[in-house]
C-alpha cells in the first residue's frame, strides 16, 4: 500500500478530530485518539484510494457512518446513492 503523504494526513487528522469534538463536545486529543484507529482513517491513509479528493467535511462524514453502522462505506459520499 502507498501511504498517503504525511502532510495531507496531519491536516486531515487536525481537522476531522476537530470536527469530531465539536460533534461531541470532547477536548482535541481525546476526539483525535477515536479517529486514529478508525477504518476511515485506515482509508484515509491509503493513497490509491485518493480519499484526499474528499473534504475534511465528507471524511467526518464517513467516521459518523462507521461510529454508526460499522462501515464507512455507508456514508453518501461513498455509496454514491442521489440525494432527491
């Protein structure tokens, strides 16, 4: 796997535990220690699958769908269903 570079990780990582925080009301570190381990970040991470192209937005979106159903993959932003 070719690993997405870290600069592009480490603004990620700020971002999305900062929206996780907000989300539910934790300090950063505490938001950014639920988003390491997750499966969103693990595909975040690798690079072939370009999920950079995504906002910080949509890739919290994905972590919520995986805090949610088990799978970020169920988020909009993936399953690519048309919103009416």
């Amino acid at each position: 796997m070719t690993e997405t570079t870290p600069t592009i990780m480490q603004n990620f990582d700020s971002e999305v535990s900062r929206l996780i925080a907000e989300s539910r009301g934790l300090d950063a570190l505490e938001a950014l220690r639920l988003f390491l381990p997750s499966e969103t970040r693990l595909m975040l991470l690798d690079d072939n699958l370009k999920m950079w192209h995504f906002s910080p937005l949509a890739v919290f979106d994905m972590w919520e769908n995986e805090q949610a159903t088990g799978d970020p993959r169920n988020s909009l932003y993936l399953r690519g269903d048309e919103i009416a």
